[in-house]
C-alpha cells in the first residue's frame, strides 16, 4: 500500500524565516561544536497535526477535515517570539521559538482540526498542543546544555503574524533533507 507522510500546517510569512536565519547564524557561530540537526528555515512551519504515514486512499480524508475546520474561522494574530526547547534545558534535545495565541484562536483552531480528522478516522494527538517553530535537534549530549544556554539567553523578538490559511502538506524525506508539498489550502475567511 502506497503511503504520504502527511502533516497539517501554517505558512511563515518571509520576515520571520529572515528573523529564523539570523538566529541560526548567531547560535551556531557562538557554540559551532555541538552535534545538532539545524531545520532549513524554508521548511519550518507552524505544525497544527502531524499524522506521520496516511495510505494514499486516506489523505483526501485530511483535506475534507481541514476544509470543515476553517469554516468557522476568520484570520487571526499570533505572535512569534521567545525561546525554548524540549524537555528542559540540562538535557536539550529540541530548540524552538515560541509561539503565543492571545486570542486563544489558534488553540480553537487546532482543538477543531483534531475532532475534524478524529471524526474521519484519524487518532486524537494524545500529547497538549504546544504550538513552537523548531529550529533544531541536538544530536549529542555534549555541548547541548551550553547551546541551550546561549539559545535561551538570546532574544528573539516578538513578530507579529497574521494566519489566514490551513495547509495540508505532504512530506517527503531525502538525503537532501526534507520536501514538503501542499497537497491542499484552506482559508480561513468566516467574517
């Protein structure tokens, strides 16, 4: 049986994948040693549902759901900013930068998508949303906690975005790094 790897997400607009870059840049010219996996900032997006390998008759099942969960959404603002990783900073394994939702809408959002595609079959995500952008994962214990340090004690501005679209997208991994292609777009325009 034939298999996407699928993945629900928002586009960045280009100011932050430049704001992305330059944090990148500082972070790896002050702690170059350290074995990390850095993201190429033309493929970070605000994930909202990974559902890893869907069978090809199945992916269609995904665009229905997100085509029902923009309905009752107009665009909204969230904020981009502050940093972070995953767990916790004596033992890093993920860098991100932190995503607020002042309007609480992009929780909705996300709560809607998941009883969207649990209602077509799909699991729940048993985990709480906590919406990041990843920019890397450390490979290595040695040297994590020193990069953690310096990526926590960076600033990174607060970025106001405003989200007007839902995004299906496939994902196609490579020696390359990854592809990813939009299967379907869904806006959100409920006024």
């Amino acid at each position: 049986m034939h298999m996407w790897r699928i993945f629900c997400a928002a586009e960045l607009p280009d100011q932050v994948r430049v704001r992305l870059e330059e944090h990148v840049q500082r972070l790896r010219k002050e702690v170059p040693q350290v074995a990390a996996s850095w993201s190429r900032v033309e493929n970070i997006h605000l994930t909202l549902k990974f559902f890893g390998n869907v069978a090809l008759d199945r992916v269609q099942k995904i665009s229905d759901a997100a085509s029902r969960t923009v309905k009752e959404f107009s665009s909204f603002q969230i904020d981009i900013g502050n940093t972070g990783v995953f767990p916790r900073a004596s033992r890093a394994q993920v860098l991100w930068i932190g995503i607020s939702d002042p309007s609480g809408k992009l929780s909705a959002l996300q709560n809607r998508l998941e009883d969207e595609c649990e209602a077509e079959g799909f699991e729940k995500e048993d985990r709480a949303f906590r919406p990041h952008l990843t920019i890397a994962r450390i490979r290595k214990p040695e040297g994590a906690r020193r990069l953690a340090g310096t990526h926590l004690s960076m600033q990174f501005e607060s970025i106001p975005v405003t989200l007007t679209e839902l995004i299906v997208f496939r994902s196609e991994l490579s020696s390359k790094g990854s592809k990813y292609t939009p299967i379907s777009r869904h806006q959100l325009t409920n006024p």
